[in-house]
C-alpha cells in the first residue's frame, strides 16, 4: 500500500495521469479490507485467545469455516495428551455439551481433589452420542472405574454434522490438521493483537481434564424445565442401544451412574423410563434454586455450580465406593 500512497501523492500531470493509480489504490484497499473482514468472520481469527494455556486449546470457535475441533482432535490423535488423560481417568463423564457445561464447575473439581481420583469430561458438542462416542472409547481405551452418562440423547444413533464429515469425507483428517496447525498462529497473534481478531463465540477445552471453558455473552436465559411425558418408541430404542454399549463396557454396573444435566424442556420423562429398563438409578438431584440456562439449552455458570454440587452429594458415596474397591480414592 506504499506505493498507492506515493502514486496518490505526486502531484497529477494531466487530467488522467492519477486516475489509473488512484483507482488501484481503491481496489487494493477494498481487497485488504474485504480480506481482513472475511478472515475475522470465516476463520479461526474469529474468535480471541485469551483462554489459551498449556492445558488449553480451542474445542470450538464460531468462525464459518472453523466452528468444530474436539471431535477431530479425538478422532484424528490431534490432542494425544487429551487423549491420555481420558485413558487413565478414574471417572469418565460422557454425553453431550450439556453434561460438559454443567460439569465444568469448581464443584467437580473440588470434589475429585478431595477423594484424590482423576476425572475426565469426555462429552461432546452437536447433541453427540453413542455413535461417535463407541469408536473412541475403543480406540482410547479407558480405565475408568465409574462412567457417568448424561442419558439426555446419548443414546441416540444418528450422526452428527461433524460425524457425517469425519466418517464419510475423505478431506476431512487435512481439514482437522489444518485447523490444529491455525491454532499455534491464532494463539500468538491474537494473544498479542486483540483487535485482529473478532469476538464470536468460542470453548477452550481442558487437556487433562476435558473441562469447557466458555468466552460468550450469554443470550436467551431461560428457566431449567421438565418433560414428563414418556415416549415409548424412544425408549425402547435408546434402551436397546444402551443395553449394547454397556455390554461393551469395562466397567461395573453398579458403577454406571445414569443422570440428566437440567436444560429447558428436559425429557425427564422418557431418560426415567430407560433408567428403569436398564435396571439403573438415575441421580437427578433435586434442587431449590431456580436453575437458568444462558441460551435455552446449557445451565449457566451458577446453576451449574448448584447442580453440580447436588449431584456429588447424591451420587459420591456410589462413585466413592466402586474407586474404594479399586483402590483408588484416597482418605
């Protein structure tokens, strides 16, 4: 841009002489203009980076043509130490966002420190489920001595978006180990210049631990409600597919705890009904505080705290005495 400076500076020596350089300057202005509009709306430089860390890195940025990395980075071993650390899990946590957000809390991990056990958040954005979850558990492995499954849609067996693309698009590794590489140019330049970089909404995710950690404002808050209406199609078919998993699994069945994280229009109705055709409890603590969602689906930052916190009352001496029995919680 330089040179459009110094064209449109020199003193014009006919009526057309400058016109040409002048008109230039305009497109190449445009140009860098429209270039830097699109790569802080399409791209990674969407989002900030300020929860970046040696632990953190980015699940999810709302950029048009970023959006999903967890599901890749699992998929793909782009987050191998993420990886490890839900092999050697004492606890794995899964299902969907709404488990990973109303489990982020510092109740969780006040409560793990105390029985000196490791816990690990392996949920996933885009309502994910079995589907994608089975494979990954096969391929990492876990040693878990307890699962706690959000039963809200988890066993379900569709695909998700980022499963269609992942299971049947050939691009899609390269894609993924793109958006990997992106993140370690992202972290230092919007760590360093803020206003390059836009302010969509973005998820950094705990390597060790597989906690969210969300930069939004949030939008549609709303109050936690129930369905309890019950569906029998829907249970017998997320039965059938739990039955199947869980036969599958590593674990215990008395250390399968069965839950549903509050969100608006909860089918408590329905994940009742398969918890009692599994022939398991399901620990859905009752709690006194309104519980709020801050977009119509994920409990906010204090509900979460709450629930969280309800939960551990009612399910840690389950959870304590199948670790007891491996040997793993501490006094």
């Amino acid at each position: 841009m330089l040179g459009c400076a110094s064209a449109i500076s020199k003193k014009r020596q006919g009526l057309f002489a400058g016109r040409p350089a002048t008109y230039i300057c305009v497109v190449l202005s445009a140009i860098l203009v429209a270039s830097v509009y699109k790569l802080r709306t399409d791209t990674i430089f969407a989002c900030q980076a300020d929860g970046y860390s040696t632990d953190r890195y980015i699940a999810y940025c709302n950029g048009t043509r970023y959006g999903d990395y967890e599901h890749g980075a699992f998929q793909f071993d782009l987050e191998p130490s993420a990886e490890d650390f839900a092999r050697k899990a004492d606890v794995l946590f899964l299902g969907n966002s709404r488990l990973q957000v109303g489990f982020s809390t510092t109740a969780t991990a006040n409560w793990f420190s105390e029985v000196s056990a490791r816990y690990y958040l392996l949920g996933f954005s885009y309502s994910e489920n079995v589907t994608f979850v089975e494979p990954i558990l096969r391929k990492i492995l876990p040693r878990a001595k307890v699962f706690v499954i959000n039963v809200d849609d988890f066993f379900e067996r569709f695909e998700t978006a980022p499963v269609k693309v992942i299971f049947h698009d050939p691009g899609a590794r390269n894609r993924y180990e793109d958006k990997h590489f992106w993140q370690r140019v992202h972290e230092p330049i919007c760590k360093r210049f803020h206003a390059l970089c836009g302010n969509e909404a973005v998820i950094f995710r705990s390597r060790e631990t597989g906690v969210y950690e969300r930069r939004a404002p949030a939008h549609a808050i709303t109050p936690v409600s129930y369905d309890r209406s019950v569906n029998e199609s829907v249970v017998n078919s997320n039965t059938d597919a739990a039955v199947k998993f869980l036969s599958n699994a590593n674990v215990s069945r008395k250390c399968v705890i069965l839950t549903m994280v509050p969100t608006v229009d909860a089918k408590i109705g329905n994940v009742s009904a398969i918890a009692k055709a599994l022939g398991l409890d399901l620990v859905t603590p009752e709690i006194r505080t309104e519980l709020r969602t801050y977009d119509g689906s994920h409990l906010d930052k204090t509900s979460a705290e709450y629930w969280s916190q309800a939960f551990f009352h009612a399910a840690g001496s389950s959870i304590r005495s199948c670790l007891e029995q491996r040997g793993v919680a501490g006094p």
